[in-house]
C-alpha cells in the first residue's frame, strides 16, 4: 500500500540516488519534501522548496553609471545561497545580468496561484 507524507527533514539523505544527479539533496531549511512510499521505500517524492530571487533591482537615473549598481552587486553576493535566480523582461536587464555573471537557465518558468 502506498504511504504518502512529507519526509522528515533528518531523513533527506535517503533521496540520494533517486535523481541522475546522485549527489543533489534539497537545504532542509528551505524545502519541505512530500514522498510516496510503498513498504518504506520512495517510489515518487515531489519538492516544495523556496527561491532566492534577485530581483527588482533600481537606481535613480542620475546614478546609473554602473558604479551604484556594482556596488550593490559587490554586497548582495555576499548574501546569496548557493543558488539563486534573476528574471528579466528586456534584453537590457538580461545583458546586465550576463555581465554581472548570471547564466541564462535551460528553464521555463511557470507562475502558479
């Protein structure tokens, strides 16, 4: 019979091998996992899990000569998990982006609720 729940966060580890990437596990303190379970082992799990977004981004017109910007990037790196994401709708922000040293995901993007 299959048993579905959420994993407890000690547990994460036994979603190792599961995915092709054998090494990647969600951060405990940012994700919730919902597992399916059928005699106690994990026949399907599903990731709920937050996203650090960087992003909206301004500066008065008078101060767009890079120099306030790249002193922001310089103290929001310090603060980035290991991951993160930045959406653009203009090809400005996107060429910003790549300078800054972000790389275009292979993903879309859905917006649910």
């Amino acid at each position: 019979m299959i048993r579905v729940g959420i994993l407890d966060k000690s547990e994460y580890s036994r979603l190792l091998g599961l995915l092709p990437d054998n090494s990647w596990i969600p951060d405990p303190s940012i994700s919730r996992v919902v597992v399916a379970e059928d005699d106690g082992r994990i026949v399907g799990f599903w990731v709920g899990q937050m996203q650090f977004h960087v992003e909206p981004v301004w500066v008065h017109e008078e101060y767009r000569n890079g120099i306030a910007l790249g002193c922001m990037w310089k103290c929001v790196k310090q603060m980035l998990p290991k991951r993160y994401w930045a959406f653009s709708d203009s090809n400005q922000i996107s060429a910003y982006l790549k300078r800054l040293g972000l790389k275009r995901s292979q993903y879309e993007v859905y917006i649910g609720g």
